[in-house]
C-alpha cells in the first residue's frame, strides 16, 4: 500500500494542509459569530447574573404583561377623565358694572361658569349703598330660561368665546 500512496503522498500533504487552513478559516469565522452571539446573549441578559435566557425572557414577558395591564388601567381612567372634565366649568365670563348712578366703581358683576357643552349658571351681583343682591341663574347651552340681563348676557357671550 505503501508503494501505492508514494507517488501521491505530496499531493496528499497539499490537499491536507489545504483543508486544515480551509477548516482553520472556519474555526475562526465561528468563533466570531460565537462571540457576537454571546455578546448579544450579555446584553439581553444583562444584570440577571446566573439566569438562563428562559428565565430572563420570562422575567422580561411578566413586565411586558404588567405594563399592558398597566396601560389599559391608565386608559380607563383617561377615559373617566375626560368624561368628567366634559361636565367640568371650562369657560369662565366676568363682566363688572355700575347699575347705579349713586355708587361709586363697578363693584356689581355678573359671571358665567360654562361646561364644555354650555351648561352651567350666571351669578349676579348687585350692589348698591343699602346692600348687595346676589341672583344666580342655570343656563343650558348657552341659553338661560329666565331673563337675562345686557351684563349676564355679555358674560355668558365671554365665557363661549
């Protein structure tokens, strides 16, 4: 067998180093890649010191749960939020005035508190050297049942503006 092998036994040591530079290229490209991926593996793993990737998947996966629980929640009270801040007086309207020619400054006034939709009442007040009266009247979108005044009516126009 000896005798058969000679003649190629050149070749034979070309071909054999040829594939152990070829499998040494190898080695060092995964090596490479080994080493990405375990970098890779370190930052999603990064401060569960001793933990396999499945437990730190399952640790990350609960908050990822916990937050959407957490979101919905915060939806929820978002929406009851913004149903209440609807009802809420949003608009405001002051208008100050002398009804009387014997008092001195515009101590009387008349202020709307609105609602988003215009819902709310105007309170008056009157002042004058014997006293002072206070009228409060309900107003639904904007209009008043009861009469309104020029100042009330003013106020309720600022307040919707």
């Amino acid at each position: 067998m000896n005798a058969a092998v000679q003649p190629y036994l050149g070749a034979i040591v070309v071909g054999l180093a040829a594939v152990s530079a070829l499998l040494l290229v190898m080695v060092i490209m995964l090596a490479r890649r080994v080493g990405r991926i375990d970098g890779r593996l370190r930052g999603i793993t990064r401060g569960e010191e001793g933990q396999s990737l499945e437990d730190v998947l399952g640790a990350h996966l609960g908050k990822v749960h916990d937050l959407g629980r957490e979101v919905e929640r915060l939806t929820a009270r978002t929406g009851a939020l913004e149903t209440a801040g609807l009802r809420a007086f949003q608009r405001v309207g002051l208008v100050r005035y002398n009804p009387f020619e014997e008092t001195g400054g515009n101590q009387s006034f008349a202020l709307a508190l609105l609602d988003a939709e215009g819902n709310g009442w105007v309170l008056s007040s009157l002042h004058a050297r014997q006293g002072t009266r206070v009228y409060a009247k309900s107003i639904r979108g904007g209009r008043s049942d009861a009469a309104l005044s020029e100042e009330e009516t003013a106020a309720i126009r600022q307040a919707s503006a």
